[in-house]
C-alpha cells in the first residue's frame, strides 16, 4: 500500500542535502516513534538507517548517489511504506508520512480428532489480477496448532491451510487436503474474510477430511528409453498450491500402471524422474470430482519431459 505524503506546515526549513519529516499513524494521528527511516544503497553496508523520536520526527542525509533509491518507513505493527528518493521535493520541504497500522489474522489449527495441528502452511490469499495471490506473512503452525498472519493490509482475503511438505510431514494424513477457513476446498463467497486495518482477528477452526479423488495411469518406458535409469515413480505436484503434492506412485514394473489417491480439485502436473532427479515425463491433468483415470506418462516423449527438480 503506497503510503500517502503530505506537506507538514510549521516544520522547519531544510537545506538541500537534508531530509526530514514527521511519521504519524494513519488511523490515530498519533505521532509514530521509533520508527526505522532507512535509504538501501547497492549493498547492505551502504544502508543509511535513522529512527524517529518520540515526537515521530527525523532527519536524514541523502547522499546524491542515493538519488536513484527508495526511503524506507518501517516499524514492527506497520506495513512499510516506500517512497523514491527521486520524488522528495526540490525545494527541501518537510514530509508528512503516514504508516498504516498492519491487520492480523491469528488462531489455532485442529484436526477432526481435536488435536493441534503442527506445521501446517497458513496463508491469506486475495485476488490480484485475476487469480490468488499470497498476501502478508505465511507461516506455519506450531506444536500447539497456533498461527499468527501479519503485515496484511486490509482488504478481503481467503484463509487457505496447506499440509506441511518433505520431511515435515512423516505422519500427515493426506485426506487433510489443502482446504480454505472453514474447511472448504474452493475459495468463495461463502469464506471471504474482511478485514480493516489494525484489526486483529481470531479463526480458529478444525480440519476436514476429504477422500479426494484418484488419478490413474500407465507410466510407458519405449525401448531403448533408458529404462534402468528410470525410477518408475510418479509423483502429482499442484499448480494451484506451491509446495503441496501426493504420492508418490510406484508404477507397476511389468504394465507400468499407477493409481495416486487422495487428489482434491484443480490443476495437477504428473512427473517421473530419471535416477539424479531429471524430470523425464511431464503430464498436466485437470482434477474436479470425479476420478481420472487413463492418464499416459510416456519416458522419452519431448513434448512431456522437463528440467530437473520440477517434480
């Protein structure tokens, strides 16, 4: 959110190479202490870095090889606010800059058995050109099933719990979907969440089974394919969730067949990997509510191959 600038009558005149100004809360007035002032030149050690005083005052120099940069107005409970040094008036007039208060969305994560749900990926997602995007600060729960969103601004956001991914999930449950507040797989009406800023709201709810439905297919290995240095595994990566996924499948040695359960609706890409991780078969399957079945991954085929790690 770009943070508005005003002219602040009764400050002091400034000199050229010196900026200063005043920070107050957006919502309150208030003066803002404490607040980071800081101008990133090319490397971390270039950073000119102020706070404001209790009045919510500062000053800072602006060395002319930072013409090209940005101020930085930061103070934890706010979001950041930008503004490019190349803007700040010619004349050295003081600034108003205005810090919106950050909104917050916090609760707890349980499972249907009403344990606390560890490690799960929580997001607010809103749309943005025409399809969610990630907004704030993920995070993931921790041993007690408690997550905490911050630096969101407001507007109207979607709560999406995703499973953990890799090593830190040996014992998930994988009928735990990725599923949206309160325990719906589709974002909609029905679960869209408004939030003003400097609003702190809970939600805490419990996590839905859903069997899902099942993808299955026929992994083809052509002679003279490599097929020793095929793995047979096949994995089901969703584009619509980064980092989420189920499987993998061992496709059956003798007719390559494979079934992968538990596969909620959307956008899915099917991988098999050569030995040393190179994608070597690429599928893209659509999922809705009925189970897919027939899916043909075939080793070799240039139109289904990809780069390595994209499984």
């Amino acid at each position: 959110m770009k943070p508005l600038l005003l002219l602040i009558l009764g400050c002091a005149t400034l000199s050229a190479q010196p900026v200063e100004g005043c920070i107050f809360d957006s919502v309150t007035g208030a003066p803002v202490a404490g607040a980071y002032v800081a101008i990133h030149g090319a490397t971390f050690n270039d950073r000119i870095l102020r706070r404001s005083d209790t009045t919510g005052h500062f000053r800072i120099e602006v060395p002319d090889a930072a013409r090209g940069k940005l101020i930085a107005v930061s103070r934890p409970g706010y979001l950041i606010a930008h503004e490019p040094v190349a803007s700040l008036p010619a004349d050295g007039s003081p600034l108003r800059i205005e810090l919106t208060p950050e909104a917050v969305i916090s609760g707890t994560l349980e499972d249907e058995d009403g344990f606390a749900v560890e490690a799960a990926l929580v997001e607010a997602l809103h749309w943005e050109n025409g399809k969610l995007t990630r907004a704030g600060t993920a995070t993931r729960s921790n041993d007690l099933g408690g997550y905490r969103i911050a630096e969101l601004p407001a507007g109207r956001y979607y709560l999406r719990v995703a499973p953990p991914s890799g090593s830190l999930s040996p014992v998930w449950d994988r009928r735990y979907v990725p599923q949206f507040y309160p325990g719906l797989l589709e974002a909609n009406d029905d679960n869209v969440l408004g939030i003003e800023a400097d609003q702190q709201r809970t939600l805490s709810f419990r996590l839905r089974k859903y069997e899902g439905v099942t993808i299955s297919g026929q992994l083809i290995v052509p002679p003279g394919a490599g097929a020793a240095d095929v793995t047979r595994f096949v994995y089901a990566r969703s584009v619509d969730v980064p980092d989420f996924g189920a499987g993998p499948a061992l496709a059956d040695a003798k007719t390559g067949h494979f079934t992968i359960t538990h596969i909620p609706p959307g956008t899915w890409v099917l991988t098999s990997n050569a030995r040393g991780g190179r994608v070597v078969a690429r599928q893209t399957v659509q999922v809705g509510t009925a189970d897919v079945t027939g899916v043909v991954l075939t080793i070799g085929d240039p139109a289904n191959q990809g780069e390595a790690g994209q499984h």
